[in-house]
C-alpha cells in the first residue's frame, strides 16, 4: 500500500492542480507535452487543455494508453493516477526493458473536470458519443418515461417526485431502473447522459490521437480511469473492447480472471450505447486490442444519481439558484465521485499501478 502522505501529496482539489500536478510530473520525467487548447476557459477562467505526453520506448511496437478525466469530474482520480505512474522510476524502466511505450491523455474532458461536471461543455456523455451519426440514432423509451422525473422543474426535488421515482424503482426493479437512466439516451439534451447527435470536441481529439499514435504500434492496450460505480475504494476491471472470446480471453489473462463483461451481464455497469473504446478499433483497424474501464467504486449508486439530478437541475437553471444551493450542489456533484480520504486513495493507486503493470506483462507476451 503507498504511504498516505504520497498519495496525498498525488490527488488535486482542482483541475487547475491537478494540471500543474500533471505537467510537473511530465517535467521530472524529461518528457515533453502536446497540449491541445479547448475552447472554453475553465471555472475559474484557467486555460484548458487536453495534454497529451509519450513516454516512448525504443524500437516499440506496443503501447499502453493511460487516460482520465473521460466525465470531467472524475478526472481527480484519474489525474492522480497519471502523477503515480510518471513519477514511478520502476514502471518506467520496465517498460522500455518491455519496449512498451505509453501514452498519457490528461483530461479527455478537460471542460468538465474544471467545471465539477460529468458532461463536456455541450451537456455530452463522453463515453456515449462514439455513435455513426450518419444513421438513426438509439431510442431508449425507459429514459423517455423516466424524463420528467429524473430532473424536475424544482431543486431539491418535492416529495412527490421522490415518491414516484421510489415506485418506479420498485415497480421495474433497480438494474432496469439503472439501464434506461445511465444507458445512453439521445432525445432529451438538457437530461441526464446524453449522448448528442454529433462529435463532441472530445470525440474528435480522441480519434485524431488514436490516429497518430495507435496506428504506428502493433498491439495497443487501454486503460482508462473512471470512478462513481461499485463497492467504495473497489476499482472493478471492465472489458473494454470487443466480447470475442478470444479478446474476453486474453484481457483475463492479463488483468485477472475477475475482469467484468457488460455484454455477459455480470458488470456493475448498465449495457451502454456509444462507448468510446469502439474509436481504437475504428481508426486503428490494423491493431490487437485490449482495453478495460478501471472504475472505482465512491458512494451508493442512489446518492450518485441524486448528485447527477441535482447537477443537471443547476445547470437547467443556473440563473435561478441561490448561490448557496448552488454551491451544494457541486459539492455533493464531486463528492459523488471523489471520495477525498487517504484510504480511498490508497485503494485507487495500489490497484492502478498494479493494473498498469499486469498490462506491461501482457503486451509484452509472445
């Protein structure tokens, strides 16, 4: 377990920190950043960005790409993530001995990490995005219904909004409760993961990087760091690629025979629509594939969703609420994804650096 002042010392209470944290990091490293300006300034009027650093490996046909910030707010775990393995002297002569390379992407969603938001700055789930929208788009008739419900007109909800969600619950069960609201929906922009009807700004970096550095290598493996599902401190490892049988194989391999399958049902995640690892296979269609989602587990799935409600409600309404609600609310928003003690932080790294190891290994096997 790493000493509690280090891991302390790695985790951010800002995007603007955990930024400076990051390109600190990149600079002991010697290793050089490729910043990607977004468009809009962040919270507090910082500039914002996608930074992108390789740490290369000679005569590498192998790469690890390691991200965070997907949905904005949980990027302080991801971010923190990073930090550990840019600073770690072991890790990183391991994976040249290994001619691995790795790829660091900081803040996919560079807007929402700043902004305490799990969307990007056009109100998009990231990882419901990557959708052909060139052909109709997915219908989900359990979000339709749930609508109005999910974020009302008034903030906190009244209780009888709270008594027909309750029935809702109980009339359909929670894991069909939990799939028509977190699945992706693309008919309501200003509700809950909404996935859009276009490329968010994300989308479009993520496939120009993808380009560039994945189609140069041979294997490429992902990991990529969310949080805000799951048992508390338990970073479940998620098949993040096709459901082969020879890719649900090789990625148990790798990371461990308790790696979840949305498509075989047994992942603490709904089955969703658009996810972002189906870009690597789009534009790097040449290369063996193996990904997971290390998601870690915050607080109870109901306080998640009340704290996405109630942040959706905020930014409804923005001109409405009273400072102090306001503020809350981006409280209990972060809250709902980073649980700032020293055990959940322990918990976060100890698991990544050992995930991020077992994914050296596996690139590197014959």
């Amino acid at each position: 377990m790493l000493e509690a002042e280090r891991a302390e010392a790695l985790f951010s209470q800002s995007y603007a920190e955990a930024r400076g944290k990051f390109l600190a990091a990149t600079r002991v490293a010697g290793l050089s950043v490729d910043s990607i300006p977004h468009p809009l300034p962040g919270r507090d009027g910082e500039p914002l960005a996608l930074d992108v650093v390789t740490d290369p490996a000679p005569e590498s046909s192998k790469l690890l790409i390691v991200s965070s910030g997907c949905h904005g707010v949980e990027g302080f775990c991801g971010s923190a993530v990073q930090n550990l393995l840019l600073r770690d002297d072991a890790f990183r002569r391991g994976c040249r001995a290994a001619q691995v390379s790795v790829l660091h992407l900081h803040a996919l969603n560079p807007w929402g990490f700043s902004w305490w938001r799990r969307t990007t700055h056009e109100n998009i789930d990231l990882n419901r995005n990557f959708l052909d929208f060139s052909k109709p788009l997915p219908v989900n008739p359990g979000y339709d219904e749930l609508a109005p419900l999910l974020v009302p007109e008034h903030w906190p909800a009244e209780a009888d909004n709270q008594t027909a969600i309750g029935r809702f619950i109980k009339t359909r069960g929670m894991p069909a409760v939990q799939a028509a609201v977190s699945g992706g929906q693309y008919g309501h922009p200003d509700g809950l993961f909404y996935g859009g009807n276009e490329p968010s700004w994300s989308n479009h970096q993520l496939r120009a990087l993808l380009r560039e550095h994945g189609r140069a290598h041979r294997r490429v493996a992902w990991i990529d760091l969310h949080s805000g599902l799951g048992p508390c401190g338990l970073g479940e490892r998620i098949l993040s690629a096709p459901s082969d049988p020879a890719t649900r194989e090789r990625t148990r391999r790798w990371w461990g025979d308790g790696v979840t399958s949305i498509a075989e049902g047994n992942s603490s995640s709904a089955p969703l629509e658009g996810l972002m690892w189906q870009a690597v296979m789009q534009e790097c269609p040449d290369v063996e594939y193996t990904g997971i989602a290390l998601e870690y587990g915050t607080v109870p799935l109901l306080a998640v969703l009340d704290a996405l409600r109630g942040d959706q409600w905020l930014q409804n309404h923005a001109d409405a609420a009273e400072p102090d609600l306001a503020a809350t609310i981006k409280r209990q928003l972060r809250d709902a994804f980073y649980v700032d003690s020293v055990d959940w932080k322990q918990q976060v790294l100890t698991q990544a650096a050992e995930a991020a190891h077992q994914a050296v290994v596996g690139l590197s096997e014959t």
